[in-house]
C-alpha cells in the first residue's frame, strides 16, 4: 500500500470532473486501498480520488471516531436531500483553513461499493457534511468556492505564501 500525493489549492487539477468508474476492478480495488491509507495517515475523515491527481469517481470516508468503519462510494450520486445546515469545514487540498458552508442537512446517496455492489444510504449530521464535499471534488468543486471572492482571494494568497516559506 502507498500513501499518495495530495494536490494542494489552487492547483488546477482539482477542477477536473472525474470519470465515472465502467467497471470496479483490482485496479479500482487498489486505489481505494491507498487512498484509504493516505485518508488515515493524513490525517483526515474523507478523500477522493481527485485529491491524489486520479480523475475517477471514488471517494473514502471514515468518521468513527475508532477509525476502523471505512465506507467506499464509486460512482456516488446524491438522489435526494433535504433541509439546510452550516458546518465549519477544512480540507486536505488546503491545510489550515476551516470556514462555514451551508450544505443540505440529510441526503440519499446511491453508489457502488469496492466489490461493484450498488448501495443506497441516508446520511444526515456529519456524514452528510463530507459525502457533498467529496461528491464535489469530484465533480472538480473544493469548499472554498462557496466563500466570498475576497475570502478565496485571502485564502490563495495565503496558501501561495506558505508554499514560499516551506520551499
Ligand atoms: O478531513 C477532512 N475534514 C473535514 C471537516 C469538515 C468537513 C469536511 C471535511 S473532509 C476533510 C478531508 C478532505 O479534504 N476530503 O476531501
Ligand atoms: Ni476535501
């Protein structure tokens, strides 16, 4: 297993649409293997495929707080949602910045799992929170974009600077 490579904010990559998954092979099987592995090493409570430069639709998501209740969505599809809530939100894509989005309170997500069996699940608190933004990186979306322009301004400059400092 490798721990992969996370893109960081405003790298252009993470506004790729991913593909959708024909089939879930091996080699599919193998990726969510090491994105599970950089997810936890990070650490984090989601991922997807986007974030390690792979522009296929699979995401990982674990947030017990044992670490031990792993869930795959390929192909994830939000079939429907419901009501209305802010969470403060980070991201692996940009370290250090947490700031409040408003998503849907409780969605329905369908999806195939790392054997290409199809799953429905409701999700709400959050759950919910991280299955729309894992669904949105790979729809090439990172949380950011739900700022003001002056915040996504602030927050690249700042990112920009801190990959000066660190080089
Ligand atoms: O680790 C993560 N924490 C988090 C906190 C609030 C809302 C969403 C997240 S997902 C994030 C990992 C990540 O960047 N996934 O794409
Ligand atoms: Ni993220």
């Amino acid at each position: 297993m490798a721990i992969l490579k996370i893109l960081h904010y405003p790298d252009e990559r993470l506004c790729r649409a991913a593909k959708r998954v024909e089939l879930v092979s091996e080699v599919t099987r193998k990726l969510v293997r090491d994105m599970a592995k950089t997810m936890y090493a990070a650490p984090g409570v989601g991922l997807a495929a986007t974030q390690v430069d792979v522009h296929e639709q699979v995401a990982v998501i674990d947030v017990s707080e044992e670490r031990n209740q792993l869930k795959v969505f390929i192909n994830p599809e939000i079939i429907a949602s419901s009501g209305e809530k802010e969470c403060e939100e980070g991201c692996l894509s940009v370290p250090g910045i947490y700031e409040m989005v408003r998503r849907a309170e409780k969605i329905t997500v369908r999806a195939l799992d790392e054997n290409g069996q199809s799953f429905t699940l409701e999700a709400e608190g959050f759950l919910a929170v991280c299955i729309q933004h894992e669904i949105d990186h790979l729809h090439g979306k990172v949380f950011v974009e739900y700022l003001s322009r002056l915040k996504q301004i602030r927050i690249r400059a700042k990112l920009k600077k801190r990959l000066r400092e660190t080089m």
